[in-house]
C-alpha cells in the first residue's frame, strides 16, 4: 500500500483523538463539581476510568509513528526524526507548563511547605521531560508526565520500529502476543514492589509495551491494506469490531467488574484498543464518513492542547465550578476546548515551522560551509 492510502486512512483516527482527550478531561474535571460528588453509579463508575485513555493514546503513537514514518521503509532518519518530534510537542508543553506554574509554585510554599530547591528540581525535571522516571518530581501539570514517557518512545522509536517492521508477518502475532503478556507480567511485578507503588501509574517502562504494540499494529494495518480481499473483510468487520471492543470497554464499570486499576491503568485492555484503532483506520464507508468531517478532524489535531492545557485552566476556573457547578463547567469546557482549536493556528503551527525552518537554514549554512572550505 502507498504511503499516501495509508496517511489518507488516519483521518478517523485523527478525529477518535478528540473524543478520549475529552474523556480524559471528564475524568480529571467532573469530580470537582459539587453537584457530582453525590454518588451517580454507572456514570461516575464510566467516568472514573477516564485514567485508561493513557495507554490508547500510547498505542496510537506507535501505530501513527510506524504508519508515517516506516511504512516506505524500515529506517528512520533519527535527526530528522528526533526535530520533527520535538517541533510538534514541546512548544506547546512549554506553554501548558508557564499555565500551571502559578499555582505549583503556590502549592509548593503554602501547601506541602517544599523548599525553593524541591520546586525547582522539579521544574527541570518537567522542562527537561524527565518527570516520569522520578515520583518525587512529579506534580508540575500533572498530565505532563505521560509527555516525558512519550520522550522515552520517542529516543526508542527509530531503533524498535525497524526491528518490528523487518518481522515477517508469520511472526509478528506471536511477537505481539509475547510482548503483551510480558508487558502485563512485568506491570504485575513492578506494582507488588516498593518502586512500583511510588511509581503508581507514571513509569515509563511499565508503558512502552503498549507502544511497540502500536508499531505491530500499524505492521499488521498495511499487510492487510496491501491486499483487496483482506482490506474489504476488514472494512465489512470494523462496525463490529468497534461495537464489540467498545461494549467489552465499558463493560468493566457498567457491571462494576473486579480489575486491579494497576493493570487498568497500564494498557491490560489495549487488545480492545487494538480492534479499536483497526476498525477506525479499516476505510469503512460508514465509520470514514462520520469521522472523517473537516470540523471533527480539527477538533482531533486539537486533541493534543485539549489534553495538555485543560488540568491548569481547571485550576484556574476550579473556584467558578465548585461555586456554580454544572453552568460554570461547561464554559470550562467551551474555552477550552476553543483554546486547544485555536493554538493549532496560533501556537502549534507556527512554532513547528520556525523550528523547522531554522533549522533547515542552519544545514543549508553548513553544507555551503563545508563545500566552500
């Protein structure tokens, strides 16, 4: 399959990143309505495992990553590779972290009474995206940390992604499988150790299972986009892949199933995440054209700034909300989601492109050095 069929697929999966980045500001924001800590059963149980969009959102950058970056060829130009990462997220996360300094500093000196020297190494460490291998340092815009797991996949990705896209198809399934249960057992392990509680859900080893599986994902994606029998038994299955997967999801708070959250929170339900991201990727007629609207796919390229800035805005409106409640929420809501759609234009955009430009005009100037010398 072309590159471009295969980038022409990520639409819906463009647009699905809007609805979890919400889901996660559900889980994050609604408790702090008054008016929800009254108890809503079923509801509240759905909301409550907000927290699992985490790990789809890391098997989703394995499968995009893989997708555009190694689906013409099994090696990643790591300079290349490493600028383009950093120009798509940092500019903004630099911007998430001056939103909630104001209030970390606060917290720091009134609250848990840390010394200047605590908060400012926690500062470096979420400056320099290191967050997550240190649970002391954690705390500066709290959904930061999984931005510093990202980093780790990111360092790795051009050294595993042409190890997995070099399988043979014979054995991807069982390297998947192999790397699944090696990934639960080893969340398992690390959760019954000291570290592993202190940890809690932030280790970024505990994650990168998810991610290499979003790699094979993306292996097994084109072995059956490159041949039309596949790719049409996959398009007639994906309606009920989707509402397969998605029932089996919410299964587990609807009847209040007895999972342990550790494993919860670390991917154990990523082979429905899997059949998810299958079916919205699959070129249903169906599922590509309501996902694939022009308004949807906007608010899915803004997912990224919904789910990075919407925890320092909730702090700053949290006094609003706890007053007002429902009303106050969904202005919330309203300004931030318009905030992340116009940081795209405003923000993300232009800032990739100066980094990017600045440095293709530093090569330019050191190619033409070297020639001249």
């Amino acid at each position: 399959m072309a590159n471009t069929q295969a980038k022409s697929k990520i639409l819906p999966l463009t647009s699905v990143r809007f609805f979890v980045a919400l889901y996660v500001l559900l889980f994050h924001a609604i408790p702090g309505i008054p008016s929800h800590r009254r108890d809503y059963g079923v509801l509240a149980r759905i909301i409550g495992v907000g927290y699992v969009c985490v790990p789809f959102f890391f098997l989703l950058s394995g499968f995009i990553l893989a997708i555009v970056y190694l689906n013409n060829s099994a090696s990643v130009d790591k300079r290349k590779f490493y600028l383009a990462r950093f120009a798509r997220i940092y500019p903004l996360y630099l911007v998430a972290m001056s939103l909630d300094l104001p209030h970390f500093l606060y917290t720091q000196r009134y609250i848990t009474h840390q010394n200047w020297g605590h908060s400012i190494a926690v500062i470096l460490a979420a400056g320099g995206l290191a967050q997550a291998w240190f649970a002391s340092l954690q705390g500066f815009n709290q959904p930061g940390w999984s931005l510093s797991v990202e980093a780790f996949f990111y360092l790795l990705f051009p050294f595993i992604g042409g190890i997995v896209w070099r399988m043979r198809e014979r054995v991807l399934l069982p390297f998947a499988v192999c790397v699944y249960a090696g990934g639960t057992l080893l969340v398992w392990i690390i959760s019954h150790t000291t570290m592993g509680r202190q940890q809690q859900a932030c280790s970024p080893l505990e994650h990168l299972y998810a991610f290499v599986l979003g790699i094979c994902l993306a292996k097994l994606f084109v072995w059956i986009s490159a041949d039309s029998a596949r790719s049409q038994t996959l398009q007639r299955c994906a309606p009920w892949l989707l509402l397969g997967s998605l029932a089996a999801f919410f299964a587990v708070p609807v009847f209040d199933l007895s999972v342990p959250e550790m494993l919860m929170q670390h991917g154990v339900q990523v082979p429905l995440f899997a059949l998810i991201l299958l079916a919205f990727a699959s070129g249903n007629v169906v599922i590509s054209t309501l996902f694939s609207a022009s308004w949807l796919v906007v608010l899915g390229e803004a997912s990224f700034a919904l789910y990075l800035i919407h925890a320092p805005l909730n702090t700053i409106m949290r006094r609003p909300i706890e007053r007002y409640g429902m009303p106050a929420f969904l202005i919330y809501v309203v300004v931030t989601i318009g905030l992340s759609v116009a940081s795209i234009y405003w923000l993300e955009n232009p800032a990739r492109r100066w980094i990017l430009e600045k440095e293709r005009a530093r090569s330019l100037k050191t190619e033409a050095t070297g020639v001249m010398a």
